[in-house]
C-alpha cells in the first residue's frame, strides 16, 4: 500500500479534493460587520457603562454603598455622596467611571445590592477624546436611556444574578429584582 | 478578419500588439482569480472592495504599484538591479508568441518553438540570479541561489518530458506537434504520455516557482525571496513575471499534451474557445494546487527532481522511442 499510494499521490489528492469541496460547497465565513452583516453581542455582553434609571425618581437606583469602587480591579469608579439629614439617606453628588481604565470584569454589576450599575450590551462606542470616554453620571444615565430603547422589557442582566452564586445568599433588593 | 493576412511587419506587430494586450489582461485577471479561488477554498471572501466583487481590484493593484517610489537601495548594483526584472519579464512572457493559439494565429511560427520557449524560461532564471546578486542582500541571494538550482534542475525533467512528445510528434516545431496530435489515434498526447504530462506539470511548478516549490520566494523563511529589495513598478515586473510564466508554461502543456486549439467540436465564431478552455483549466490547476498543498523542504525538492522525477521521465522517454520503434 506505501508504495502505492506514493506512486499515486493518494494524500495529495485527499487534499485537492477538500480544497475543492471547500471552493464548490461551503459558504465564506467571513462577517462584513458593518456593511453587510449585523453583529448582535449575546445576552451578558459586558459593554459600556450605565446607570439604571430609576422610573419613579428618575434618578440613579444608586444608594452609594461604594461597593463597586471597592470591587473594582482597576479602581475607575469614583463616587462621592452626601448624607441626606431628612431622609436619612445617602444622596449621590459624583459618581463617575473612567472608561478607559475599565477592564470590562463586571464585578460592579454583580456586587451592586441594587443593581443600578451595569455594563450595557451596546458595543459600538468611540471618543476622540479622554473626556468622552470619561463617564460621569449624567452620561452614564443617558447610556442607560440610550440603551433600555433598544430592550426588550423587562430588562434583566445576566451578571445581576450572576450564575453559580446561591439565591439566597444575594442581597434582598436583588432576590426579589425581576428586572426594569 | 482572415489572420492569414497578417504577412508584413506592420500586420505582425498589431497582432503582437494585441497578443500582448490579451495576455497582460488575462495576467492581471489571474492574479484576481487566484486571489478569488484561494479565498473560497479558505472560506474567505477575497477582494471584495474595489468594484462590484472586487473586479477592478488588479486595475487598483497597477495603479498602486505605478504610483510607488521606484526604491533603489544604497548597495545595489544600480544597472543590474534595474534590468533585472526587464530580463525575467521579457523572458517569460515572450514565450506567448510561439504558441499557437489558433491554426491560423501563431505570431512566430519556429521550427524549433518547443526548444525556444525551453530557451526563454531557462533564460529567465538569469533575471532572478541577477537580480539577487545586485540586491546585496543575504534574502535575495539566497532566493537567487534556491531559484537558479532549482530551475537548473527541474529543467531537465521538463525537457526529457517534452521530447517524449517531440518524438511521437516527430517536430519540434509546435504547430506540427498539434496537428501530430489531431491525427493522433487519442487526438491528445495526454493519453500515451500521461506520466510525461505528470513529470512535465510538476516541473512546471517548479520552473514558475509556484507553491508547493515556491522556495525562492519562500516567504516565512527569505521574506520574498529574490525580489525582496524591490519596490513599485519593479516588483510588479517580477510579479508579472512569475503569472506571465505560469500562463506560457499552461500555454505549453496545452499546446504539448492536451491538442493545442483542436477540440471535440467546432465553436463557430469562437476560434480560441478551445484554448482558453484547457489553458484556464491548468491555470485553474495551479491556483488549486496552490491554496492545498504546503512547500517542500528545500532537500526534498532536490531529490523529487532528480531521484524521482528524472528518472520517470527518462524511462518514459526510452519507452516511447521503444515503441516507436516497434510500431
């Protein structure tokens, strides 16, 4: 069989046929994102910043706990608050994240009692500038407007309940969060 | 138009003159088409941009490499360096003009076509050694040094290939050697010498310095080989003339082995059908091979021609003039 096979080129031939059933019967794989093909991220996608606002308040649902500062690996949340006297409150005066230092971890969304940080599914940002890029809470309410349009409701984050974390071991407001 | 016409100087040089225009088109197309095949064997799209599908994308290529700064490194010896890619051109692609293309279109129509075009493509490895020897770079030296070998010896086998067809034909001259053909009991010579055409297209990889023999030019190990110090219109020359050789060598092998412009049945309207046919099939070939099989290593190379390739085509020789004794 050696010989034979050599003598007659049997592997080469194994390899023009592939190379030929691949020319006759398979498509390109090839995503022409954007002019053709639309890339839609998977459910959990981690991309750009938000702040979830709050229907009622129309504010942020954020109660300043600074757990997501602290979680964070490459410390680009900066929150500053004030203690509301009345309400006995904390009331967020800052809370901005430098997207350009962000890694993407999502611990802030998972660490979040609330759940008012998340990481949107919207991918197709840019900034010519540090500035743009640089996300107080202002702009991370309109990503969060920005973003909710295109959602079905209601909204719920994967990385809110995040998988393999026991339920009841989850703050309350996010056992019982059903989403927005 | 009767092209038994063409007779004085004037006639045969806008013959020439349109030969040239076809050929450099159908070059410039190949180098789309393989671009193309290549890229669906790998489930890629290919050129897709200039143009609808891409097709103006050799007319973009052209007008890039034109546009280029013609660079000549400081240490190159400038007057070989230039005339360097002019000889491999002009040696690769003049071998079009011995083939017949039709019964009546052959533009030098040489009792001796078949050793010519041996002549040319031989000559042609002088552009690639020259060309690395002036570059005074250790890429394009040693691309120079593979190539020159490597054509030296896979030159050999080619032509011990094509004098098996020469002695069924009993001409050197190509036209005849068509016609010997057409009145051939298989009307192609590719049936009773198809271990000849076997030896002569894996010589003609090799003569072209097409992949898997692409050694010269080896990219992961010489970077491009001899042509590496070359830029612009320079580069294009070579590039145009390693398609321009692929096309003469599948011009040959059509016109030797597979009958030349005869056909099963005439096209009316159409005189080259049959040509263009075969030759675009080889081309085809190529390209396939190409984008299937990997490059040898340069020892291999080295005994598949002389170990394995000479000597079938020797034993094939000495068979057919056996033969042609006999009967």
């Amino acid at each position: 069989m050696g010989l034979l096979q050599k003598v007659l080129l049997l592997e080469i031939w194994k390899g023009l046929a592939l190379t030929l059933r691949k020319l006759l019967l398979e498509r390109p794989v090839t995503i022409q994102y954007p002019e053709k093909d639309k890339v839609i991220p998977k459910p959990g996608f981690r991309g750009r910043h938000a702040l979830v606002r709050d229907p009622q308040s129309g504010d942020t649902l954020c109660i300043g706990c600074m757990r997501c500062a602290r979680v964070c690996p490459s410390k680009c949340i900066q929150i500053e608050y004030e203690v509301d006297p009345e309400a006995k409150r904390r009331r967020i005066v800052r809370y901005d994240i430098e997207a350009l230092r962000c890694v993407y971890c999502g611990y802030c969304e998972e660490v979040c009692p609330v759940n008012a940080v998340v990481l949107t599914e919207f991918f197709e940002y840019i900034g010519f500038s540090r500035e743009e890029l640089y996300f107080t809470k202002e702009k991370l309410l309109q990503n969060w407007d920005d973003f909710i349009k295109t959602q079905k409701r209601p909204y719920l984050n994967p990385f809110w309940k995040p998988r393999g974390y026991p339920e009841r071991l989850l703050p309350a407001k996010k056992r019982a969060f059903t989403g927005v | 138009m009767d092209i038994t016409l063409l007779q004085g100087p004037v006639l045969v040089a806008v013959s020439g003159l349109i030969l040239l225009l076809v050929s450099l088109t159908h070059v410039a197309y190949l180098t789309y088409a393989e671009r193309k095949i290549i890229a669906r064997m790998q489930q890629r799209l290919g050129p897709n941009r200039v143009g609808p599908r891409g097709i103006l994308q050799p007319i973009a290529d052209v007008l890039k490499l034109i546009q280029k700064e013609d660079i000549f490194p400081a240490t190159v010896d400038r007057p070989i360096f230039a005339i360097a890619p002019l000889i491999s051109l002009v040696c690769a692609a003049s071998g079009l003009a011995l083939i017949p293309l039709w019964e009546r279109f052959v533009l030098s129509n040489l009792n001796v076509g078949l050793l010519f075009i041996l002549a040319l493509s031989s000559l042609s490895a002088y552009g690639v050694i020259l060309s690395g020897w002036a570059s005074n770079s250790r890429y394009a030296f040693l691309g120079a040094l593979r190539a020159s070998a490597q054509v030296i010896s896979y030159e050999v086998a080619m032509s011990l290939a094509l004098l098996s067809v020469v002695l069924m034909a009993g001409s050197f001259n190509l036209q005849d050697i068509v016609k010997a053909q057409m009145e051939s009991p298989f009307k192609v010579f590719l049936i009773p010498q198809i271990v000849a055409f076997f030896v002569f297209m894996v010589s003609a990889l090799a003569e072209t310095n097409r992949v898997p023999f692409d050694l010269p030019e080896a990219e992961t190990e010489l970077v491009a080989g001899y042509f590496v110090e070359y830029s612009g219109i320079r580069f294009a020359l070579f590039y145009l003339a390693e398609y321009f050789g692929m096309v003469v060598m599948s011009a040959l092998a059509v016109t030797c082995f597979l009958g030349g412009y005869a056909g099963p049945f005439e096209v009316p309207g159409l005189p080259f059908f049959w040509f263009l046919i075969k030759l675009y099939l080889l081309l085809f070939f190529y390209i396939w091979v190409r984008a299937t099989l990997p490059r040898y290593r340069y020892d291999q190379l080295m005994s598949l021609g002389w170990k394995v390739l000479i000597p079938v085509a020797l034993l094939n020789l000495f068979v057919t003039a056996f033969l042609k004794l006999m009967f």
